[in-house]
C-alpha cells in the first residue's frame, strides 16, 4: 500500500470530519477498482454502481475494524465481495466463475478497425475469457489481478499474500497455462507475447515466439 493510501486510511479509521474525508478520498481513489471487482459478479450496470454505494458505507462503518499493517486492499477485496453475495443469495444465484471479454476490454472497436479485425478481436476476447476458467484458482487470480484489475505486481503480491518475485513467476506459469489451452493461431500468440511482456518487462523475454494450441505452448522467459 502507498504511503498516501495507508495516511487516508489512518485517517479514516480515527474518525471525525477528517476521518470523513479520508473516506471520501478513498473513494476517489479506489471506487473504480470496487466497481470492476462486483462486474466480475453482477452483469447489471445499475445494481453494480448501487453494490458499490453500499460496499463504501460498510466500509465507513467498519474502518476502525481494519487491522493496521495488513492489506487494505485484500480487506476492501472482502467486503466488495461478502456484499454481493448477501445480493445474490436471495436471488438464489451462484456467484459466477466466469469471466466475461469485455473485463479485458478486447471486444471494444478500435480506431480505424475494420469488420474483420473487430470480429476476429472480439473472437480472441471471448476465448480468453473461457480459457480462464481452466487455469488453477491461484493462477486465474493473479492473471484477474494483473490484466483485469490493473493491478501492480507490488499490489498484487499485497493482495494475494506473497512476495513481488512470488506474484512475477506465477504470473508467467499461469500465462503458460493460458497459452496452453488458447486457439492456435497468430491472434493468440500475440495477445500472450503482450501480456508476457508487460508481465517481465521485454528484457526479461528470450524469445518472442510463442505457440498456442493444447501440447504445443511454449513460452521462453529468463
């Protein structure tokens, strides 16, 4: 957690009208990141953006309960998650497992894209998003974390309980993975190459070259 995150929560959690203040600059700085995590469950635009009101009450309520030094954003994590569920268990629903594409945002129309680069795009969208689903818990998480949420490899590592080294080497195994089970073709290989990249920087890469299709995935890394 940052310096300026952990000084508003501190803030937050001593109460008073600074305290309120603190609490709505949390929102300002965090209400995004609450919102993509309940889409992750509810579809509905409107329930989302109601969900995410009543997730930063509680949290107003209960920010003298958060325990200083572990992870604001794993405890934020878990009441965002705990609301939703009180919201679909009346509704009889099972929180969904799966992720839809535009959580990756791959199935958004580009400038200057045409008919077939849309459809081929939204194609690979949706593959990532059932291809997921096949990876471990662990590794389906940090992925969720890194390329869904946006999150850092230091947030991440904050959020998931491990070390930056941790979070970096199971990010490459699951995109591993991930490559494993993705369509063969040039699409798929270009998206994991980018996602490999962005996860150990393009230094850390050997070769670009990766093969996708069940068997055949490689990705070489240092």
């Amino acid at each position: 957690m940052t310096e300026v995150l952990e000084d508003l929560v501190t803030r937050a959690a001593a109460g008073g009208p600074d305290g309120a203040d603190a609490i709505a600059a949390l929102y300002d700085e965090l209400n995004d990141k609450v919102f993509n995590w309940v889409r992750f469950y509810v579809r509905d635009l409107h329930v989302a953006e109601d969900l995410c009101q009543e997730v930063w009450l509680k949290v107003a309520r209960n920010i003298g309960k958060y325990r200083a030094g572990t992870s604001f954003h794993a405890w934020l994590r878990t009441i965002t998650k705990n609301r939703v569920l009180d919201y679909l268990r009346p509704l009889q629903a099972r929180p969904s497992e799966l992720l839809y594409a535009d959580h990756l945002e791959l199935d958004r129309p580009l400038v200057g894209q045409g008919p077939e680069e849309y459809a081929e795009r939204r194609a690979l969208a949706q593959a990532v998003a059932s291809r997921l689903n096949k990876l471990r818990p662990e590794q389906r998480q940090v992925l969720i974390l890194r390329f869904f949420d946006g999150e850092s490899p230091a947030a991440t590592a904050e959020i998931m309980g491990k070390t930056d080294g941790a979070v970096r080497t199971l990010t490459v195994r699951a995109l591993r993975k991930l490559a494993a089970v993705m369509p063969a073709g040039e699409s798929s290989a270009q998206l994991i190459e980018s996602l490999l990249t962005v996860a150990v920087g393009r230094d850390g890469v050997v070769s670009t070259r990766v093969v996708t299709g069940e068997a055949t995935a490689h990705v070489a890394t240092r």
